[in-house]
C-alpha cells in the first residue's frame, strides 16, 4: 500500500489526469442502483494520494499554487459526474429530430460544469493541506463546502451528493434525521477517506493517526448503533382510514403528445385507477388515489369532459390527487399566458379543491435560463409541448378533508434537503409526483439510473423530516416510502400497474426537521477546526525542528 500511495503521489501530467478522471468515474458506482460503497475505500484514498502530489511552485504566488489541486478536483470530479449523470443524454432522443444536436450539452458539458465545485473543494483542502492525518479533515470539510455549494447556487443540482454513498439501506439512512445529507457527505469523506491513516503522511505521527482512525471508527459504530435503535422503535403505524393508490401508466414519453392521443391516456388512467385487488368503493378500497406528474397531455381546466370522466370514476369520499399542467389566462395588455407545472386536488364531484404550482424548475427543462441570449443561439428548452413554465410562488401544504394535510412535491423537487416543508405548517405527509419517462428507454437491455438514483433522494426527504412519502411515477418507481425510508410497496420501473397500501403515520419532527442545516455547519464548522488547528501544529513543530 505504501508503494501503491508513493507511485499514485508523483503521477504528473497526463497520467495523474487520468487516474483522477478513472477513480471519479469508478465513484460513481457506490450510488444508486449499484450501490457498491466499498469501492471508495479506494477511490478516495487516491484523490488524497494525488492531492498530496498536486504541489505548486513555490516561486509561484500562494493562490497559482493551488492551480494543480484544482486541476485534480475536476478531472475527478468530471469523472464522477460522467459516470454518475450519463443517463441524462436520453432525454434528447425522445424527441431526436429536434433535440439530439443538444446531446454533448447534456452527456460532458453538464459533468464539467459541476467538476468546477470539485475544483473548488480540492483547491480549498491543498491550502489547509498538512502532512498528517488532519488532511483527511481538510479535504472532508472543503469538498464537503464544495457539495454544499453545488446544491446551492445557480439554482441547486444536488443529484448524487457524496452521502448518498452512506445511504445504500435504511440502517445507514438514520442519520440524516440528524444531519441530513450534507451532514452524510462530510461523514462519507472521512469515513471513505480513513486508509490513508494507515499510508503516506508523516511516519512519526503514528499515535496522532491511531487517535484520529479511532474517532472515525466510533463515528462509524455510532451512526450503526443509532440506526440500530432508531429501527427497533419503528412499529409501522399507519393512519387509520386512510388508503393510498398509486398509479403508473408507463406512457411512453414519445406518444404522450402524439396528436389523438388524450384519449387513449385518459383511458388508461381511468382502467388503471380501477383496477387492483380492491375495488374503488368497497370498504377497505382506496381513499386517495394519487396520478404522476403532468398526467394529461392538455390543460384539465379546459377540458370538462375530463373532469366528468374523473367524476364518474372517484366513488364518493374518495379524492385524486395528480399531476398536471395549469394555465393562466393573461390580465392586461401586453400580458402573456402563464404556464405552470402542477398538483390539483380534485374531489369525487370532478372538482378541483386547491392546486400547488412547482416552485423549483428545471433549467433547460421547463425553462430556457437567459431566454433572449441563448433562445438567439438557437437554444430551446427540452419540455415545451405546451409552453415555457413559470415557477410557483412558495413551498405550500395543502389541508384534506379526510386525510392529514400533505406537501406536493413535483418531480426533482424532492433532492433538495431541507425544503421540501413550508415553514411554520409541518405536514403529515409528503406526494412526490414525477415523469421520469425520460429515462425509461423502451427497447433498451438495461434500464438507466436514474429513477433509481431519483427514488433514493426521495426516501431520504422522508428520513430527515420523519414524514412517510408517497411517489408517483409515470414509469416507475413508485412507491409507499414510511419515516424512516423504507419501502412499504411498491412498482418496478416500467411496468404498468398500481400501488396499494395504507398510509404511514409521521413522526415527530426530527432533529434535523427542528433545527434546519444548524447540526451539519456546526459539524462542519468543527471539521474545519481540526484540520486548521491540527495543521498549524504539524507546521509549526516542523519549524521547530528545522531550527534546532
């Protein structure tokens, strides 16, 4: 191992481009649906290894020697995200005589974007870099600021943060009931990170490695053992009256707009509504039924027919709860039509009772970000069957008659950690209603990651705020998710067919739920402590030492 580090260490040039790029793609594969965590065991220990290397004139300026850290940073981080994000280039071949020249945009401008926050972090951990152990808590708190960051600005894209990699099964989901998910990618770097206690680094800091390997290992056995009694105290209660169907159609995403479609669709929904071990009406039969994202190929408030056909199929007391694009009409001069991505409550009349617009959209999905300057490069967005979306104007819980109140969320509105609530009106639940037909490729021999990797941001939204999850997907996966992120049923990606099961009762709210990030910056702001304090040590005994 010591040879393996020394060798990885003086990678220069190329070479040490390449094998950050490899082991950032190998990454990849300790998420979802791969879970193979153990791999970065290897794969972070070489990130430390060629950060330990990445050294920068000293003739240079302080910050341009920090310029070989940064290139590290990204091309592991341009690695991670190639392989982990791939997938998303399918979505410009649903419809490929329009969009498919947009292809490279998706597939490597998107990873080398992102690689930039990895630039960031690496460049960030070099100049609090020591010799010791405590460059292990230097690169944990800077990459983690990094992740942090990426999840953040520009809108956000926290897809596959690193403590995703802890979250592979409910056991070790626990704690981000704690410190919700940034709090898990700080513990994934030092918990990944740990062999290089054991390799390279200074020799004679052998009881300083010990101490800091033996905080890391009862970090590990804590967070278990949490888990452990956490689980132990789950006795699947459930709300009484209460009984959910989801329903997944599978709609291909290339027929949903095919002209004379609607009908079909609509019929479809209506059969699969019906269907399933008990029927609409009878005792025990579903309450809520619950349609995914943008269920209908029109707008539902224009078409009456539609509603009459919900109507005729909801038995009294039972209430829809779907998807759907709304509209509004303009008001005054020069005003245009607004569109928004939607979730209605329709009652057993055909009503509808309230209604939630998505406030988080996505960029060169729902919108065309700086409109005028790219739509002039020919740029358009992917989603614009109907129009350009516009955002809602807040996070809103939405009250029931017979049901507690719950929080829509559409569609990748579920990975973004700590608001998916709105403040101040805790709900009893939370309905995520998704597409996801993008990335279920029919025809294909292998299904692509991503709704797996989609359905696990969501179960962990359930652990950090303690409310059981609802997800409907058009393809899959849907699924009854309870508190503490397990699946109480569900439906394999890209089968048609429906979810039945009670509804789970929520818990208190969770630590992480009452206090926001307050546990996770406290746990970095400590991080970032010991690596600064430590390191000013380490340097300042080597001055020591130079002098005598």
């Amino acid at each position: 191992m010591h040879s393996f580090a020394d060798a990885v260490i003086v990678l220069w040039g190329w070479r040490r481009a390449l094998v950050a790029f490899l082991a950032g793609a190998a990454s990849a594969f300790a998420f979802a649906p791969f879970d193979l965590f153990p791999i970065l065991w290897v794969t972070v220990p070489v990130f430390v290894w060629l950060l330990d290397g990445a050294t920068g004139s000293a003739a240079r300026p302080r910050l341009f020697r920090l310029v070989p850290a940064a290139v590290v940073g990204w091309w592991f981080g341009f690695g991670f995200f190639l392989s982990g994000l791939w997938w998303v280039g399918a979505a410009f071949l649903v419809e490929a005589e329009q969009f498919a020249w947009l292809m490279p945009f998706g597939v490597l401008a998107l990873p080398a974007g992102l690689a930039l926050f990895w630039a960031f972090g690496a460049a960030l951990a070099r100049a609090l870099w020591s010799d010791g152990w405590a460059r292990l808590f230097a690169l944990a708190a800077a990459m983690t600021l990094a992740e942090w960051l990426r999840g953040t600005i520009l809108t956000g894209f926290p897809w596959n943060a690193f403590g995703y990699a802890l979250a592979a099964q409910p056991l070790t989901m626990q704690l981000a009931s704690v410190i919700g998910i940034w709090g898990l990618t700080l513990l994934a770097f030092l918990i990944f990170g740990a062999p290089v206690l054991f390799v390279g680094g200074l020799v004679t800091d052998r009881r300083s490695r010990f101490l800091a390997l033996a905080a890391i290992i009862l970090v590990v056995l804590g967070g278990l053992g949490f888990g452990v009694l956490r689980l132990r105290g789950a006795e699947g209660a459930f709300v009484d009256g209460v009984q959910l169907r989801l329903v997944q159609p599978a709609v291909d995403q290339r027929e949903k707009w095919q002209p004379g479609s609607a009908a079909a669709i609509m019929e479809r929904y209506l059969a699969l509504s019906a269907s399933g071990e008990t029927p609409l009406g009878r005792d025990g039969g579903p309450t809520h039924l619950i349609w995914p994202e943008s269920a209908f190929p029109f707008l539902l408030t224009e078409r009456p027919d539609a509603l009459a056909a919900i109507a005729g199929l909801l038995p009294e007391g039972t209430t829809l709860i779907t998807g759907a694009a709304r509209g509004e009409r303009p008001i005054g001069p020069g005003a245009r039509p607004m569109l928004f991505n939607s979730v209605y409550v329709i009652d057993d009349g055909g009503e509808i009772r309230d209604a939630y617009d998505k406030v988080h959209l996505v960029p060169f999905g729902e919108y065309l970000p700086f409109e005028p300057a790219l739509s002039a490069l020919g740029l358009r967005q992917v989603v614009d069957a109907l129009g350009t979306y516009s955002p809602g104007p807040r996070r809103r819980t939405i009250a029931l008659a017979d049901a507690p109140a719950f929080t829509p969320l559409i569609c990748y509105e579920a990975i973004f950690s700590g608001s998916v609530t709105e403040p101040g009106n805790r709900p009893g639940w939370l309905v995520n209603v998704t597409n996801d037909a993008w990335f279920t490729v029919s025809g294909w021999w292998f299904d692509l990651p991503g709704p797996y990797q989609h359905l696990r941001h969501a179960q962990l939204r359930a652990v950090e705020e303690g409310l059981p999850l609802a997800r409907a997907a058009n393809t899959g996966i849907s699924a009854i998710i309870d508190p503490y992120g397990r699946i109480v049923s569900s439906l394999a990606l890209g089968e048609a067919g429906v979810v039945d099961g009670p509804l789970p009762a929520s818990l208190p709210p969770t630590l992480f739920a009452r206090f926001g990030g307050v546990t996770f910056w406290a746990l970095l702001l400590a991080t970032f402590c010991v690596a600064v304090g430590e390191g000013f040590t380490l340097r300042s005994g080597r001055q020591r030492q130079q002098l005598t």
